[in-house]
C-alpha cells in the first residue's frame, strides 16, 4: 500500500507540473441545461469561470482528519475510497483523495456505514452523543434529504469556500435541494458522484433486430424529437412471439418491449416533465401541484398502454426490478427483445453479455412531441454530500467545506473522464452515434422533488405510490391523487415552517 502511495504521488506531481492544484479551468462546450455531466474537460484553454475552482492557494490545514461517514453500498462505495491499481476509476479516486489531501494538508478518514438507512442511525447518534467524529456525510438522497430539511446539515450557502454555482457541481441537483427565499442548501451532489451516471435510466435497443423488423433506428427518431411513448408504443406493439412454445406469455419469449413495475417506473414522471412538488417561484417555499394532475392522467393512459400490451414483458417486484437487478438486461442480453428500460449501472454490471450484441441506446422516451427537450431521471440513492452540523466551529466548516470543493473539482478532471470518457463512452458505446446519444441523456439530466426526495412524506411517498398506479390495468390516477392531496400539503407545511425556522 505504501509503494502504491508513493506511485501514485509520483504521477500526481507529474501532473501538477502541467496544472496547479484548483487554479485551472475547464470548459463546458455544450453549456448544459441542468446537469453539465457530460462536458468534456479541456483545461485551461478558454478559462471558463464555471470551471475554474477559486479556493486559494495557499490552505494548508496542517494534516488535520477529516472524518467521512458514507453508505457502504454496491455503485456508490468506489466513489469516496478505492485501491491503486484496481482500474481506471478507482486509480481515479485513489488520486482524486490524494490531490484533495495534498493541496489542502487534511488527511481523509473514511467510515463506512451498512446502507443509507443504518447510516442516518449513525449520524444521528454521532449528532446526539456530542462526539462529532463525523464532518462530512455521503448518504443517498432519499434517505439524506430528512436530516437536511430538518436542519442537521451545515448551510453551505454561507460558507466561503464552497461554490455550488460551480459546474462541477450538478445544478438541477443543487435546485432541487435549495429551500426558502434564503437560499439555504444543506446537500450537494456533482462530479465526485459516480453514481449521477449509473443510476440513470435509458432506453437500450437491438439494432440487429430493428433492421431485421425493418424498423427505423432509433437514433434518427430521437435527434427528430419524435421518441414518444406513443413512438415506442407503435413499435413494440405486435411483436411478441410464443418463442419457447409453452403456449403462455413468459420469460422465455419474444417481445417488442421488457420492463419492470418498481423502478423501471419511476423514470416516466421526469421524462415527461410532469412534476407533483414544486417551488413557490417568489417565496421558495415547497407546494403540492395540483395542476399536474391533468397531465398525471394523460400519461397514466399513455404507460398503461404500453405496459399492458401482449408485446410487452413486465418483470414483476423488487428483486426482479430494483436497482442493479440483472433480470431485464438479461432478458435483453439473451436477444428475446427489441428494447427494454435499464440504467447504466445494470450496463456495467452486465457488459460481457452485452457486449456480443449490436445495441444503441436512446433517452427515456418524451410525453410527447411538443415536448421541449428530453429528460433524464436520475435513481433517488444518487449520493448527496453534506457538512455535518455537529461540526460547530466555524473555521472547521470552512475547512470541510474546502474539502468539498477540492473533491467536486478535482472529481470533474479526474474521476469524471475515468467513468464517463473510458468506460462510458469508449467500452460501452459501440459507435459514434450511440456516444452522441449519450451526451444528450446527460445533457439532459433533469430532478424532480416528489420522484428523488418523496421519503419525507412516510405516509404517502408518491414515488412509490405512483408505481401501482402508472403499471396498472386501469387508470385511477385521479381518485387516488384527491387522498394525498391533504396528507402530502400538511406535511410540506410542517417542513416549510421547519426550513424557515433554519434561515439565519
């Protein structure tokens, strides 16, 4: 280990020849709308001030620990901690913490906690205790945004050494997350977050059999801006095929389509930019919409058409359907689908399979044409990152808040190109189309409240509750939103009232 550190420092320096620690820039040709996660770094070429980190030079906080408290769980643990020499993303990481260590003169302590759930125990009972040994919290959002409304988390928009506005951080994250007409921002996610890449849904497809059904492919349709659910209605519809002849609709048949009921559901509300919780415009405080309800409708016919048609294969609960579940990508995999629901990470976990088909990828499909743009939805376990309350000291919370921004920064030369570039785009994307294809997913990244942080409502988590209902057999979307409607308001009263207690 200490011959692999002292490797590793050896190419760090190497590097720093070239680029002072934070004092580069890197720029975002496409100027994105809500994530910049799929800008390709060229440093110092145009100093760009979105990408130039402004910590000054000169911190040096005499080797002291920063404690990291993080869910130790499958797609987000190689975020934060990783050994050199197991990979280009991990060399990555492993760099990306010494260049964060070097620069600032801290030293990273990592603390793993057993899932998002028994980690939130844990901070809290580091909270309570008084004992502070945690300063930074790396939790997924769904499980991180209750401790963060309820004022558990540093305000980070108070600090000096922090800047969210930076492009290395992920904005439409940053918006989703940033309460009342103060601003206050309790949790930040962006480049460090490799998990911002693998739990977003996409549409993969056989380009082998949609030449062979003599269908259009798929790339022309979406740079048309014509992939609708209605489009892929109209090509998976009459393609189901009794293929292992057992006389029944089963996993070893063809279909036009295959998807699950759990979270391969929970895309279709960002993709359609329909939204449940908004913003109050003037006052920031959270409201229910009841005017999406018209459009909720809609698109319920629109996913129950297309689920419940014979082409169509729905794998059925968690285990088959939850997050990096193989189910559905194997059932691509084994060629007994044109196209199918999956993420990044169920890719990448399955990619020797996959690797011997002929696939593109395109975004989740648009309510509809008029629809302006598409809209990629990110899993709510991305990891969100915070500043411990327990951290009083305001020089430390400067400190932390360094720490942070190092990371994201550093994270965006480093971690991001490893992940996105290498891995994303050169081993994954089979052609140039496909790599077009997937700066536009992520171009088009785009966070909805009510999907990514509904766990505040434990009596109702629309998310959850809108699964059944959007995969079902009839449409009772209206009936049921009229009993949420009291519940989630009274709730988003009581967190208004909480968030605004929190404004200095």
């Amino acid at each position: 280990m200490k011959m692999k550190r002292i490797v590793c420092l050896f190419l760090i320096a190497f590097m720093l020849l070239s680029s002072v620690a934070c004092a580069q820039s890197t720029e975002d040709p496409t100027g994105t709308l809500n994530g910049d996660a799929s800008a390709e770094v060229t440093e110092g070429e145009t100093g760009d001030p979105n990408f130039t980190c402004d910590l000054p030079t000169d911190l040096n906080y005499g080797n002291e620990i920063i404690g990291i408290l993080y869910a130790n769980v499958g797609g987000r643990r190689d975020e934060l901690i990783s050994e050199y020499g197991m990979g280009v993303v991990a060399d990555s990481v492993y760099e990306r913490n010494v260049m964060v260590e070097e620069q600032l003169g801290v030293q990273l302590e990592m603390y793993p906690a057993d899932g998002d759930v028994q980690l939130n125990v844990v901070f809290n009972n580091d909270l309570t205790s008084g004992l502070g040994e945690y300063d930074i919290i790396s939790n997924g959002t769904f499980k991180a945004i209750i401790p963060a409304m309820e004022g558990r988390y540093v305000n980070l928009n108070e600090l000096e050494n922090i800047n969210t506005d930076k492009h290395y951080w992920t904005q439409g994250y940053n918006d989703m997350v940033t309460f009342t007409d103060a601003g206050m921002q309790f949790l930040a996610s962006g480049s460090m977050s490799i998990s911002m890449f693998r739990y977003t849904f996409f549409t993969i497809y056989n380009k082998d059999l949609f030449m062979d059904y003599q269908l259009s492919d798929l790339y022309e349709i979406v740079k048309q801006g014509e992939w609708t659910l209605d489009y892929q209605y109209s090509i998976a519809k009459d393609h189901y095929l009794d293929k292992d002849g057992d006389s029944k609709a089963s996993v070893g048949d063809f279909y036009g389509f295959v998807t699950g009921n759990i979270v391969s559901v929970d895309p279709y509300m960002v993709a359609s930019d329909t939204h449940m919780i908004i913003k109050d415009p003037d006052t920031g405080e959270l409201t229910y919409n009841s005017d999406a309800l018209s459009k909720l409708v809609d698109l319920c016919d629109k996913v129950q058409l297309l689920y419940n048609d014979e082409s169509t294969y729905v794998y059925d609960g968690g285990v088959d359907d939850g997050m990096g579940a193989a189910c559905i990508i194997n059932h691509f995999a084994d060629k007994n689908t044109l196209m199918a629901t999956t993420t990044f990470l169920c890719m990448e976990n399955n990619f020797e399979r996959l690797g011997a088909l002929s696939y593109g990828i395109a975004p989740m499909p648009k309510f509809s044409a008029i629809q302006k743009s598409y809209y990629s939805y990110v899993q709510d376990q991305v990891s969100g990152f915070g500043i411990s309350t327990a951290v009083s000291d305001e020089a430390r919370q400067e400190m932390c808040a360094a720490v942070l921004e190092a990371m994201a920064y550093h994270s965006y030369r480093l971690v991001r190109p490893s992940y996105y570039e290498t891995v994303l785009s050169e081993r994954y994307m089979q052609d140039p189309q496909s790599n077009e294809v997937l700066d536009m997913i992520f171009d088009s990244l785009y966070f909805d409240f009510s999907s990514t942080c509904s766990d505040i409502f434990p009596n109702c988590e629309i998310r959850n509750n809108l699964r059944p209902l959007l995969s079902g057999e009839s449409n009772t979307i209206a009936a049921s939103t009229k009993s949420w409607k009291r519940i989630v308001e009274h709730k988003l009263d009581d967190y208004n009232e909480i968030l605004e207690g929190l404004v200095p």
